[in-house]
C-alpha cells in the first residue's frame, strides 16, 4: 500500500494527515509534501498519523529530520499516534522523550 498525505490548515498550524505505510518505498511523498509546506513558511505542524498502518525506520528517520528542521524554523510538530503497536515503535527507540505525542487531534490542536 502506498503512503496518501493531505494538508489542512486549522489557524496557525497544518495538519499533515497520512494514510498507509511509510517506508524506504513511499517516504518521499510525505517528505516533499513537508519539505513544501515548511518552504511556505508553514512550520506549526500537527502530524497525524492515526491512519498509518506500517512504519519502518526510514518513516522514523523522516519524522526526526522534520522535527530538527521545524526546530531551526522557531516551530513546532506534534504528532497524532493512536496505535498501541505504533506507539511502540515510539517507546523502543525513545522517541516518546523526543516527540510531542497526542492520542487524538483534537488533542494535539487544544495543545
């Protein structure tokens, strides 16, 4: 299954909404798709990835290197993680202590 990312600007911040597996495969569409928005001046990002079914370390690698970047900007990413498998994934390379992690979006956009 291939990746699908939509945006939507909600005030200040965009939701990154992806869908399907990322991997070495499909990572560069959601890595353009961000690389897009953060040239645009838009680096308040809200990724939601309720919706992922697989991620692999290149996915992984992909969300850190979004984070340093929004960083260096004077931004700020959340993610949107309802998956216990995938918030495992989280918890075994310690990027729970990195990552601003919400279980709804909702939530993340109240943060």
């Amino acid at each position: 299954m291939e990746v699908q990312v939509t945006t939507e600007d909600v005030g200040v911040r965009t939701v990154v909404r992806v869908a399907g597996e990322v991997d070495v495969a499909s990572a560069d569409r959601l890595r353009e798709r961000i690389a897009l928005l953060l040239s645009g001046g838009r680096t308040d990002l809200v990724v939601d990835l309720t919706a992922v079914t697989f991620m692999d370390s290149t996915g992984l690698g992909l969300l850190v290197g979004t984070l340093k970047r929004v960083r260096i900007a004077g931004g700020r990413l959340d993610l949107v993680v309802d998956s216990e498998r995938l918030l495992k994934v989280f918890r075994i390379t310690g990027l729970t202590q990195v990552f601003t992690i919400h279980g709804t979006l909702d939530a993340a956009l109240a943060s």
